[in-house]
C-alpha cells in the first residue's frame, strides 16, 4: 500500500498537505492548503489501491474523470464543493470544500457525555427537514450518497446547518473496477463493500443495489441514533432482524409511523423520494410551532453566558439577546445561540429590530419566521 504523504508535501504543486484527518478502507483524508488561493484550507482525499496493477490503475484513471464530471454537477451550500480531481505518481486525488464544524456522531457524543440525554423529536424533525432537500437535490440528478450515517453528516459552523459529506458513488465504482479485474470477488463481496453495516439497508449490503429510498433508509437509521443515543446494532433484534427501536425513546406517533415506514426492509414499501417524506413531516413540524414552552430537552442560554459570549461584541441589552435566543430556539433548535452569536458578529453594529430582521432570514420556514417575529414584537 502507498505510504502516509508527509505534513508539508506539495501535490500538484498547488496543495500543501497538512495533516491527516482520517482514514478508512478506501483510502485518507488529508487537510492542506491551497497556496493559490491564499492559503485556502480544502479536503484531499486520496484513493489507495491494494492492488496496484497497471490495468487497475488505468481503469481507476478513467473512473475518476468520469465520476469527477458526476461530482462536479452536485451544487447544493449542504454539500462539500467539487474542486478537483488529479492523479499524481500513480496516487488518485479529490480535491474537496473544506467543512469547519463536527460531525453528528461528535455532537452525539458531547451531548450523552455533558447533558446525559440524545436530540429531541422537536431537533431530529427539523435535522430531518433540513437534510431532504439535500437527498431532492442529489436524487433528481440520478445520484445516490449510498454511505449516509451520523459520521457522513457535519454540523457546519459557518451556515449552522448539517452538510452531507463523503459521497459513496465514487467508492461504489472504485469497487466495480476491483471486482472486475479480481477473478475470485464473489457478487455478495461486490455488494456488501459500499455502506455501513447497521445504516445501510438489506440490498445495499447484500445485494449491492441502491435506490433513492435506500438513502432515506440509512437517513431514518440515522435519526433513530439521534434519538435513542444508541448505536443501530442495539436497536434490532438479532432474532428476527427486525427493528425494536421504539422501547428506547419515546416519540409522538405520527414521527414514530414515518420513521418506520422509511426503515422499512422492503424497499417498495418505503417513501419512494425525500419529498415524501418531508410533506409527511410538514404536519409534524407545524404542531411544535404552536407549542408555547421550548422543549425540555433544549438548553437555553443563560443572561449570565450571553454576556460572556457578547458584551465584547455588541451593546444590545443582553436581557434582550437572552429572550431573543429562547424565541429563536423555538423556531431552529439547540443552534440558537451559535446562530445569534454569528449574526452579531457579523454586524457589531446592529440594531434591536435589525437584529430580529436577520435572524428572521435565517429561519428557513416562512412560517416560523413570521412567528418568531411577532413573538420579538411583543417583547419590544
């Protein structure tokens, strides 16, 4: 296998590895920098062949340009940019939009580890309502992410909205050219390659099939990890394989009867598209927009902690931020606060009322947003 590129190393003559920032079957991820783009922080993602064959390595080649062109089509602000692909001493390189934030799995994490209990139903529907759009997107142009799981997901700190990373369509056809070139790769070790055991649904992993509502699978997977805390191993019965997630959280029927229909084991008898379940989650979000109390679960800044993380910022009252971030909160989740604190440093300078206008733009449901602020025009 092809070694660790070292801290330091130019590829192309244009990005400077920095560090290694993980590494996995198919390969590493690398931070580097982009020297001419000012120093610009991207992702490298380096393909390592444990055969490296000539004729693998040609094939590899034509497979990158040709899924680089499928990536390159993806424009959505939830999706890493496509920067580059190139191919350097025989070493296979994508070159991707660099995310600041953690993934979900991160801030599973830190949540059971600080605040001892998971997302709530009122975080995981709008994370859902959030992320669909994302699936519309991808889908319509006959592209399936095939590795969606809470590591695939990234909290990012500049939108203050998950991001879908680390696409699988490019793996999946790096694994078709091994098959085709190793002579004794049976079809269930060709199939079962793609995907993580526990998120990927039954004909992914054993038949090597992926569908649309094979996303919305390993996409239901993932919020019952959000909910319950737990891993998806834990939430099966290892008798019958069939899903018992429902004794380990406690949600509102209607969430409960989508998530089972989007875990369902056939896929003809899951939603066909993202669209389907998000109209089926309208419904739902719009009775936690009636709700008169924050949830429960949802920590809400302090007077005390705003005028740590503001008073070298602004000079709005912070009573004020503080009923600002509760009403907020109702509207966006736990982000409330990240969301505000980017919005004021952003504009130091920056009215009461103007303030209300912001953060209303960035509320992504008109309804909401209405609602958030004749909620802020009855405190002032």
């Amino acid at each position: 296998m092809l070694q660790e590129i070292n801290p330091g190393t130019l590829i192309n003559n244009r990005y400077q590895v920095q560090k290694v920032l993980g590494q996995g079957g198919f390969g590493r991820t690398y931070l580097a920098f982009d020297i001419q783009r000012f120093g610009e922080s991207c992702v490298i993602k380096e393909f390592v062949p444990e055969n490296t064959k000539e004729d693998l390595v040609r094939k590899s080649r034509e497979l990158f340009e040709r899924e680089a062109k499928i990536l390159y089509q993806i424009n959505h602000p939830q999706i890493p940019k496509f920067l580059a692909w190139l191919t350097e001493e025989d070493r296979l390189f994508i070159v991707q939009e660099y995310i600041r934030g953690k993934t979900y799995s991160e801030l599973l994490y830190e949540r059971l580890s600080q605040q001892k209990v998971p997302f709530s139903e009122v975080e995981v529907v709008q994370w859902l309502q959030d992320l669909l759009p994302v699936l519309t997107h991808i889908h319509l142009q006959n592209i399936i992410h095939r590795d969606i799981s809470l590591d695939n997901v990234m909290f990012s700190n500049t939108q203050s909205k998950p991001v879908l990373i680390d696409f699988g369509v490019v793996k999946e056809k790096f694994t078709a050219i091994f098959s085709t070139i190793e002579q004794n790769a049976s079809p269930f070790a060709r199939g079962s390659i793609v995907g993580k055991v526990g998120y990927s649904p039954p004909e992914q992993i054993y038949m090597g099939q992926c569908y649309p509502c094979s996303d919305i699978y390993a996409l239901g997977v993932s919020a019952l990890v959000l909910l319950t805390g737990k891993m998806p191993n834990l939430l099966i019965d290892y008798l019958t394989l069939k899903w018992q997630w429902r004794s380990h959280t406690s949600v509102s029927e209607p969430l409960g009867n989508i998530l089972d229909k989007m875990l369902a084991e056939q896929p003809a008898q899951r939603y066909q598209s993202a669209n389907e379940v998000f109209s089926a989650l309208q419904s739902i979000a719009l009775g936690y927009d009636m709700r008169t109390e924050p949830p429960q679960t949802l920590e809400i800044p302090t007077t005390l902690e705003l005028k740590r993380e503001t008073s070298k910022i602004t000079s709005i009252n912070p009573e004020f931020l503080e009923l600002c971030c509760q009403e907020l909160t109702r509207s966006v989740g736990p982000f409330a606060n990240l969301l505000l604190e980017e919005t004021l440093t952003r504009f130091p300078n920056i009215t009461p009322s103007q303030l209300v206008e912001a953060l209303m733009a960035e509320i992504p449901y008109p309804q909401r947003a209405e609602e958030f602020r004749k909620r802020m025009k009855l405190i002032n």
